[in-house]
C-alpha cells in the first residue's frame, strides 16, 4: 500500500499521509473513537434502541471523516481510500466474509466458553431485536451500512494504517483487530472479532480499497443479523460437538484464495 508515497501533482500536499506524524494521527482517531462512543450514547439515551445508536455514531463518524478530507482539500477516496471498488474486488470481499463464517464462528465459541455471556445480556440483547418492517429495515441501515462503515474508517483506515507505518501487515492487523475487538466490550465475542479484523485488514490491504473491507464487513453482520433474526433471538445454549474438519478445511481454503486472488489484482493494476 502506499502509506510513504511520494507527492505527485493528484495528490495535495496538505495530505496527512504524507505530512502528519504518528501521534497526530492517532489523536485524530481517538477524536473519531469519541465521536462515535458519544453520539452512541446519546441516541441510546434518546431511543433506548442498541441497533439505532449504532447507527447514530456511524453517521457522525463518516460526516467527519469527510469534513476532514475536505479540509485538507482532498476526498475521503484520497485520505481514506474509500473508493468505488469494481465489482470483482466487491464480489470477491464478500465471499471472503461468507467464507470467513466457520473459522470465525469456531473462534467465538472459545471465547463463549472462556467468558460465557450472561442471561442478562442475551435478554436485553433479544429485547431490542426490530420488529415491525421499517423498525427492521432502520436497524440493517444502522448494523450492516453505517456501522461497519464507521468501525473500517476507525481500525482499518486509521489505526490499522499507522501501525503499517512502522510494522508489518500481520502484527498491524493483529494489532488493530485486537483493539477493534476488545473496543466492543463482549468478551464472548473477542476471538471472533479479532479474526473478523484481521481479516478485514487483509482485504483491505490486499485491495487497496477501503469500501472493500467495509463491504466485507457488511457481509458479515448481514449474515449474522439474518441468522438471529430468524432464530428468534440469541440463545445461551453453545454449539454442540466440534466443527467438522471438512468443513474449516474447505472454509480456510476459500478463504486463502480469495485473498491470494485479491493480492495479484491489486500487484496486476
């Protein structure tokens, strides 16, 4: 990726990238984690609704990433590489998601077995599931669109970027993802979320584009909410009997390749 490129008459001087250091950068993210942390808040304070303030802290996060690309006298595609990806790079990013699903799913059953999640939480967490047809149609706006929009902006397009600067892919993404997962404050989740990141940060690596790690990451919570929704709701009860090995064979499998795919795409540009 081009996090030291040389200036060239497309890209403007004022570029961060290329004139902010490392502390600077990363207090631009903590401004972009509290904006999002508080207009969560609030809206949750004003609604009650989990699905709409993560929305609410989308918006917020994707309006100021654009402000400051704008005030640097560039575009989001510019300072963020949230581009226009073609349709192989989108097709290709969410097969890397949907075959992400065994391994990830097998990663999160340690953690649930680690640190069960409580009854509480899973009736609070069914509580706000959406009912009524545009209560639903809000909160897959909310945790498939915005909310992965803002989170990619945040762990890939920021943090992931400047610790790329000083290491290499692997420990940026473990990095990143490690803070991305325990950001969400679900230790249940946490093995899960850090393989979900590092998987978003090779996507994002691989393609140069950030929108296709978003996309992934859409991927990702569209399967998710569909599958609880048409449970019923989450449920206590962890899985039974390991994962079959053909299956996570085949998964990582898919999954290697469409990343190998993505790789040799973005070298062949």
């Amino acid at each position: 990726m081009d996090h030291d490129r040389p200036p060239t008459p497309e890209v403007p001087l004022r570029d961060p990238w290329l004139t902010w250091g490392s502390g600077r950068l990363l207090l631009l993210t903590l401004a972009a984690l509290m904006l999002n942390g508080g207009a969560q808040g609030a809206a949750y304070g004003m609604t009650k609704n989990i699905f709409f303030s993560v929305g609410a802290g989308g918006v917020l996060v994707v309006i100021f990433a654009g402000l400051f690309s704008q005030a640097q006298g560039m575009t989001s595609a510019q300072v963020f590489h949230l581009d226009r990806p073609g349709w192989v790079v989108a097709g290709l990013a969410i097969v890397a998601s949907l075959s992400s699903q065994v391994p990830a799913g097998l990663l999160t059953s340690i953690s649930a077995q680690l640190k069960p999640p409580s009854e509480q939480w899973i009736d609070f967490y069914n509580s706000h599931l959406p009912t009524g047809g545009l209560e639903t149609g809000l909160a897959y706006a909310s945790v498939v669109v915005l909310g992965p929009l803002a989170e990619e902006l945040i762990y890939r397009g920021l943090l992931y970027r400047i610790f790329r600067r000083h290491w290499g892919v692997l420990p940026s993404a473990v990095l990143s993802a490690l803070i991305f997962g325990l950001a969400h404050g679900e230790p249940w989740y946490l093995f899960g979320l850090v393989g979900l990141g590092v998987l978003f940060a090779l996507v994002y690596e691989y393609s140069g584009s950030l929108t296709a790690a978003a996309v992934a990451h859409a991927a990702h919570n569209a399967f998710g909410m569909t599958v609880i929704i048409g449970d019923g709701g989450m449920s206590a009860d962890l899985p039974e009997g390991p994962v079959p090995w053909v299956w996570l064979i085949l998964s990582l499998s898919v999954l290697a390749g469409v990343l190998l795919r993505l790789r040799s795409s973005r070298r062949q540009a």
